[in-house]
C-alpha cells in the first residue's frame, strides 16, 4: 500500500504536489483575459484539479469542468496553482 504524503502544515499542500482529483478554492479570479467554457472560475468557488504542469519554474493546473483555448502546440492553457489554495478534505 503507497504511503500518504505528510506535509508539515496538514492544512497545507504545495502547488507542485496537487494531483487530479484534489479540491481547490479559488482565491483569485482577477484578469483572466482567455475565454474559458463554460466560464472563467469564480473567487470563492470551489473546484476540482484534472491535471499539473510546470511551465516557465511556475506551477499551472487545469480544472474539472473549465476548458480553455488551446494556444502554440495545441497545449491547453490552465491556470496558475497561485491563483487557488489546496482544500483539506
């Protein structure tokens, strides 16, 4: 059986360790400027990760139910983990 991670804070959980599947609050939803369907996320809300990338030495996710518009390499464009705090279940 895996072994759980462990975080010092068990209230805290680095963007660079978020997997699909972990909740997620929006914390800042200000100047998204892309086109989002079916909407942009919303301060407050609450969502669900499906997926992390690096790009750039910055931690980006993408969200349950939210697409964007693919940009370059046809690579779907996310959102940056800054923007959302890790939700302990």
């Amino acid at each position: 059986m895996p072994r759980p991670r462990v975080f010092p804070n068990h209230l805290e959980k680095p963007a660079s360790a978020w997997g699909s599947g972990d909740k997620v609050l929006c914390i800042d939803a200000k100047g998204l400027r892309r086109t989002y369907v079916p909407g942009s996320p919303v301060e407050g809300h609450l969502y669900y990760v499906r997926g992390v990338y690096a790009d750039s030495g910055q931690t980006g996710i993408l969200l349950v139910g939210i697409r964007s518009p693919a940009f370059g390499s046809s690579q779907e464009c996310g959102f940056l983990a800054s923007r959302f705090r890790w939700i302990h279940d």
